[in-house]
C-alpha cells in the first residue's frame, strides 16, 4: 500500500540501502496521497467463520484489472499450494482519491477475483468491506470475531463437483467390514429423524488456536461417532487416549495445516474408544482420527 500512496518503490529503496547507498530524499519529502486499502488472499475457506486451509491445485487464476488496481502474487494457474507453506496467494491493492473511493475499487477488484480448484478468503473480504461498520469506519480489532456473520458463505466444491451438491459422509459395508466414505449429491432438506451427516469444519476463532473439528453420529444417542479432520495437516499433539472421557466441544487433538495450528473436537460428549493417529502423522481431509461413544445425554 505505501507504493499505491507515496508513489515510491519500496522493494527498489531496500536493494538500494543494501548495497550501501544512501536514500536518494528525506522524510519531509515524502507526501501522501490518497487512500489504499489492501486485501491478502489466502487459500482457506471462509465459510461459516472456519477460515480452513485449502491446499490443492490452482486450475484456474483471473487477477483483478483496471486503473488504480495493483496485485501481486506468487501464483498461476497450475501452481500448487502446499500444505507446508503459507497459504497466501496475493496481495490485492486499490487506490483512490478518498477511503471510500478505495474501498469501493476494491470491491470491485475482489469481484473480478476468480480462483479454482482451492478456496479463497475473497468472500470474506467481501463482507468485511460491504459491512455498514467498516463502511462509517466504527469497526475494532475485535469486531470480525464479535459482529461479522460469515454463516451465509458456503463451503467451495473440490473440482468436478456441481453447483447445488454438498458433501455427503457415509457408511457404507462390504463384505461383512464397515467403511466410512464421502460423496458430493445434490442438497436435500434436514428432515426430522434423518441421520448418518457428518458435520465438519472450523469454528470461528483460529487466531486464538480455537478450532472445531468433525463428528459423524450414525448411532444417534449413545451411539458410536468418529472425529475427522476437516483439511490435509500433520498432527502435531494427540490430547486423548483410549478411555478418556470427552465433553462437547473438547479438542481431540492439534493440527498444523498451512502454518496454522488448529484444535480439532469432539461436537458430543462420550468416551473415546479409538485414537488412529499420532504426532507427526500426515492426515488428510475427512481421515478418522478418533472414535467415541457418545454419551446417553448427547443429541443425536
């Protein structure tokens, strides 16, 4: 954002200091002009607040364009992004005469933004900019956490996977062994009494560590459900063990995905009976990590 609004070349004034010579000005002759703000866009997925890493293949990449635009990024179409890297794809800059010009711009900017094949944090910028907050500028460090509803963004399909599907996990047998597996079928209504959905995700709050993993209930209560990572990582603690008693909302274990480390719980209460992982374990989206039995007192 400095380039966008003093017009000098940041990058170029490093190398310059590094090899020794001195800055070719002062800072009273450095003047501000305008107003920028910047968007950094990360490959999470920002749905329902979970901001989840989303490694993967970038299929297709379009930049945001047009006067008073800048964006920088380290990828193209292709690219691959890795779970043991940081997860940022680029950094979109929009100038105008005024904060809300910029703003505006980079609504715009973001709007043109299109990303395949990983999720991006584009929506959730979108949200933030367009909020009546941060439009008369009454927002805070702590109002994404406490006043932002992210519930609204859905969850981005992997690849090949149509508009209107979501995703499925079930259980399925063959030859006499029981096998957990996902699919992606066109969305249908939550009717009473339907079970066997895996609810999966993050819960707002990763900066803190906070985190929320996956539960799968096909037993209804007091029934047998499995803890499941929401995203590929590595495992970096195993906080149970077989025997243990867990409490809705408990963290089962901490994985590393992208940098970040995120606690992965138990949506219900119950004892665990399996523990199918351990530290240093490279886990990949929907994996078991646990197994409980839930408690007579959890909803099915």
């Amino acid at each position: 954002m400095t380039e966008m609004v003093t017009g000098l070349d940041v990058v170029a004034l490093q190398f310059l200091v590094a090899g020794g010579q001195p800055l070719p000005f002062s800072q009273d002759d450095v003047t501000w002009r305008g107003h920028a703000i910047e968007a950094r866009i990360n490959a999470e997925d920002p749905s329902g607040g979970g901001f989840v890493p989303t490694p993967g293949r970038i299929t297709r990449l379009r930049a945001p364009a047009g006067p008073w635009v800048r964006t920088d990024s380290g990828y193209e179409a292709g690219d691959f992004v890795d779970q043991h890297y940081d997860n940022l794809l680029a950094k979109v800059v929009a100038w105008g005469p005024d904060r809300d010009s910029a703003r505006r711009r980079l609504v715009r900017a973001l709007s043109e933004t299109e990303v395949d094949g990983v999720a991006t944090t584009v929506p959730a910028h979108l949200a933030v900019l367009d909020h009546p907050d941060f439009i008369s500028v009454t927002h805070s460090t702590t109002w994404l956490a406490q006043s932002v509803d992210l519930s609204s963004i859905a969850p981005v399909p992997p690849p090949g996977v149509a508009a209107g599907e979501e995703r499925r996990d079930v259980q399925v047998e063959v030859q006499g062994r029981r096998y957990e597996v996902s699919v992606w079928a066109p969305t249908v209504p939550d009717l009473p009494g339907r079970a066997g959905a895996r609810r999966s995700g993050l819960a707002q709050g990763r900066a803190s560590g906070r985190g929320a993993g996956a539960a799968a209930a096909p037993g209804g209560s007091g029934g047998t459900i499995t803890v499941t990572v929401p995203m590929q990582g590595t495992v970096v603690k195993v906080l149970v063990k077989p025997g243990d008693t867990v409490g809705a909302g408990q963290a089962v274990c901490v994985l590393e995905a992208m940098k970040m480390e995120n606690n992965i719980v138990s949506e219900l209460a119950g004892t665990v009976t399996e523990v199918r992982v351990k530290a240093g374990q490279s886990v990949g989206s929907g994996d078991v990590i646990a197994v409980i039995k839930a408690s007579d007192s959890s909803p099915s």
